[in-house]
C-alpha cells in the first residue's frame, strides 16, 4: 500500500535546559580484569576476550588480608564521563559478585567486515547502488550504543557508492523524548558528522506519511524525512528487555520516529518476556518496518563498559535475530542464590531517572533483601510525553516502607519521586552502609550486580 502524505500534528517537545558535559574517554579496566586468549563467535563477528562465562564472583571477610574498608567498583554515567567509581563497605561485608563475561571491544576492521556480511540482505553497497538519497534512523542519548564509531563505516559505503554528503541525512529516533541539541548529537554520532551532515531530530509536531493500519490495527505515521529516501536504515544496539524481548531492531522505527497515535497504541499491545521475540509488541513493530521499507539496520552488542563486542547487520528481522542469539551468549549470568543485600547499577542506562527501571530486574530475585539501585541520572528525571508526573508540582515519596533505595548523588527528591514514589533516596553513600547494618548486622551477605543495566539472569 502507497504511503500519503499528511499532515499530523501533535505536540512539541519541550527543549532541553541546561548545559551538556562533554563525555570522557573510556577508562581502561584493571589489567588482571582481562585474559589474552580472543574467541570468536559462531557468526565470526563478534570477537570475544573471556576469562569465563558470567559468573559469581565471592569475596569473603576471610580472604582478605587488610582490614578495615573493602569496595564496589562499577562505571557510571553513560555518555558523561563513563566513569569508574568505588564505593566503600566495611570488610566484613561478604560480597558475591555476579558480572559478565569480560569482552574486548570490537576493532574498526572487525566492524567493517560484519557491515560486509549481513544476514539476509545484499550487501549494502549493493543496496546503495540505484538509491538517490538516504534517511538513518539512530537512537537518542536514553541508549548507550556508540554510533559515532560505526557512522563513518557506513558512509564510507554510502559515499562509494555514488551517494554524496548531501542526499544522506540522520533522523534522530527521540519517540516521546525531548528533543536533542547540537552538543549531544555532537557525542552521538561525532562533531564532524554534525558538522557535515543534515541531522533532523524527530518532531511529533513534524510532517507524517500515512501508511495504513498493520494487521494489529497500528495506524502507521512515518516521518516525511524518513519516507521521503530511497535507502532507509536504523543503527541501534541489542540487549534484554521486557515487553519487546530484546532492545533493537525495528524499535529504533516504532516507537523511535513514528507519530503519536503510532506510538500510543503500540505501547498498547500485549508485551512479552524478556529474551523472547515473539511477543505482539515485537510482530507489530517488524510488520510495520516490512511495510515502509526498511532496507539495512545495523545492531550492536555492547558489554559492560558500553563497548561493541558485536556487530550484526542487514534485515530487519534476520539481523535482529543474530544480535539476540549473541546476546544470550554474552549478556546473561546467573543470580546470587541467596542474600542480606542487594546492589544492582543501572549504567549504561543510567542519564535519567526514566530508566531507572532497567537495573532494578535482580530485586525480583532477592524479595527479602534490602534493595539498592546505583543510578547517578546525571540528567535528572528525564521527559517522556506518555509517561508524565500527572501534574504534582513537587512530587514527594509515597507513604510506609520504600521498595527499594536509590542511590545517586546528583539528583534530588522531587526528581527522584516525580518517576519512582516507591524508592527513598540517598545521596550520601555512607548513610546507606548505615542502613544496611542497622538492618542487616555488621557481616551481611552482599548480591552486587555491577552490569545489571545491559544484562539479564540465566
């Protein structure tokens, strides 16, 4: 079915507030942190560096040979530092760490070559070859994949292909988010890309292209931007999530640049388990990718320092699915059986207070336990045009036992309870280890979860 076009006006997204820090270098991790043997995925494009699979990891008053204070160590704020924190415990605490694989990122060769051999599709400079323009859908700063190291691959064979700086643009897939500045899209796909390049963020209040209802009853709006290129393709990052199954794919399309009434009533469908891809919510998605035509997506693999330890490209579908299965291999381990406490770290989605919730899984695995999530929400509560406050002007926590407590010492109370009422924050570590032994005596048994943002149980 031809698309028409139509105008769809809806809101508009409120700008930013506030200056943008530059982001960091990645820190290199401790050198004992990583083996020298290198393995390669069955797919051959994902090269690994493994000591061992996810494992738990235990350290035990008793196998320390200092006394007085021991650490948590865990990274911190995606895209504003990436930094490597350590978070003092007393020594007799007995902590069992549950962490990932250790991965080695991907090197630019490595990279090039999975761009190169897709998963059921031609190749893109194949692809390219009768196009006259293209549209490249990339996620917003709310996703922690590193699309300035995989862009200039893909303009390398955009520009061989005979397309030039000008018939190439970037739509930033914001859905319901607030709009981008400069800076940020700057980090996100690199000063002299922005610089070059037209980069549009998504508009609700845009130009839409009416492509019928899916079979789910989805009425489809897509950007005139988007609609209006030969060759479509989406950048994005794979990993566990609820409702969809996997982060990626066709998500960065629906909800990433589509209209509201798009968006309200995908956000609608039945969802389903996290690590599975046969949900509504996932058919419903893909369904509408087939039906405007998206050409080549390209997903990453990040591990636990927003690093890409894997690279899958091509079909909407067929890529999707490949980025999935390496997922399993290499973003999955086993929970601690029992503990006093819980720690989990929401990084790398840890810019706003928005999704907080995707480090907060292990809680559902230690119900007796105090629970504390690390989330530094470096951006406060964040915006989502669905999912607002409901009105309160300061929001204040709900009433009897928290759920869980938060620990972040950037935000404050009414952005930390404007999203989650049901959390008590701490800004100051040291009150917390108060709390832990008041509740749980000076030798508690600790379920650290440094990778719990990007990760899932086995």
């Amino acid at each position: 079915m031809a698309c028409s076009r139509r105008r769809f006006p809806i809101w508009h997204l409120p700008p930013q507030r506030g200056t943008v820090q530059r982001p960091g270098r990645l820190a290199e991790g401790p050198a004992d942190a990583m083996c020298r043997r290198h393995l390669g995925a069955a797919c051959g494009h994902a090269p690994l560096c493994r000591r061992r699979a996810g494992s738990i990891v235990r350290a035990n008053s008793d196998d320390r040979e200092d006394g007085g204070m021991a650490e948590l160590t865990m990274r911190v704020k995606a895209w504003y530092g990436d930094e490597i924190i350590s978070l003092a415990i007393p020594d007799s605490w007995n902590v069992e760490t549950s962490r990932l694989p250790h991965t080695t990122s991907m090197t630019s060769s490595a990279m090039a070559a999975a761009i190169d051999d897709p998963f059921g599709s031609a190749s893109l400079t194949t692809l390219a070859a009768d196009a006259g323009s293209a549209a490249i859908i990339v996620e917003d700063m709310t996703r922690p994949t590193p699309t300035d190291k995989i862009v200039p691959l893909l303009l390398d064979r955009l520009h061989a292909s005979g397309l030039d700086e000008d018939s190439i643009r970037f739509v930033l897939a914001l859905g319901c988010h607030r709009q981008m500045p400069r800076e940020e899209m700057a980090k996100k796909l690199g000063r002299d890309i922005v610089g070059r390049y037209e980069v549009l963020n998504h508009d609700l209040d845009g130009r839409f292209e009416y492509c019928g209802r899916s079979t789910r009853g989805t009425p489809i709006y897509i950007p005139e931007a988007v609609m209006g290129a030969d060759l479509k393709l989406i950048i994005g990052t794979t990993y566990p999530r609820s409702g969809t199954g996997f982060g990626g794919g066709a998500k960065c399309l629906v909800p990433g640049v589509a209209g509201q009434a798009t968006i309200e009533t995908y956000h609608k469908l039945p969802g389903g388990e996290t690590l599975s891809t046969d949900s509504e919510m996932r058919q419903d998605i893909e369904e509408i990718a087939r039906r405007v035509g998206i050409d080549f997506i390209v997903n990453a693999v990040l591990n636990g320092d927003r690093e890409i330890v894997g690279l899958f490209c091509g079909d909407i579908v067929e890529a999707h699915r490949a980025a999935a299965d390496h997922v399993k291999q290499v973003s999955l381990f086993p929970t601690v059986p029992e503990a006093d406490v819980v720690v989990s770290n929401a990084y790398p989605f840890d810019t706003n207070m928005r999704y907080t919730w995707r480090g907060t899984w292990p809680f559902a695995h230690h119900r007796d336990a105090l629970k504390i999530l690390v989330d530094f929400a470096t951006e406060g509560a964040g915006y989502h045009q669905l999912f607002k406050a409901g009105g309160r002007p300061f929001a204040t926590r709900s009433d009897g036992e928290p759920s869980w407590r938060l620990y972040s010492p950037i935000i404050g109370p009414k952005e930390a309870y404007e999203v989650h009422p049901n959390c008590e924050l701490y800004t100051e570590w040291e009150k917390l280890v108060e709390l832990v032994e008041g509740r749980a005596g000076p030798s508690p048994t600790v379920a650290f979860y440094p990778h719990a943002g990007v990760a899932w149980a086995t």
